[in-house]
C-alpha cells in the first residue's frame, strides 16, 4: 500500500510542479507526471536516509512536490544540454 500512495501522491506532485513550473518541457505532461512520481520516490527515500520520515513512512505532497521541481529542474537542464 506504502508504494501505491507514494504513486498517487507522485502524480499530484507532478501536475503541481507542471503547475509551478510553466512552459516548454522536453516530453510533455506526461513526463512531468513521470518526473513527479520519482520525485515522491526520491524526496521518500531521502527523507528516510536523512531521519525526517520514519522507515516506512513516505513523503507527504510537499516534499514530494519538492522533489518533483528539483528533478524537473534537472530534466530540463539536461536535456537542453543534449
């Protein structure tokens, strides 16, 4: 259930951070949801590494939606590059 609602809570991120971060990204919306959804696994698993969430325990929307902007952030710089 834990890797489900890390799925869920990544989807929501992903259109949030589409919301936060306007414009032209490489892929689409779909990718932007993709991105969010790691996002809710990183800032989870960053989290737990870091000792904010218990093992087990996952990220809530905002650290979710933070780890979405920040890999959004970093797709974009990448792909320009590419």
């Amino acid at each position: 259930m834990g890797i489900l609602w890390t799925l869920v809570i990544g989807l929501v991120a992903g259109i949030i951070a589409k919301l936060l971060m306007p414009g032209k990204d490489p892929g689409g919306f779909i990718i932007t949801i993709l991105l969010g959804i790691a996002g809710a696994f990183v800032a989870t698993y960053l989290g737990q590494a870091i000792g904010w969430y218990e093992v087990g325990q996952q990220a809530g929307l905002i650290g979710a939606v933070v780890g979405a902007v920040i890999i959004l952030v970093v797709y974009r710089l990448v792909r320009r590059r590419g």
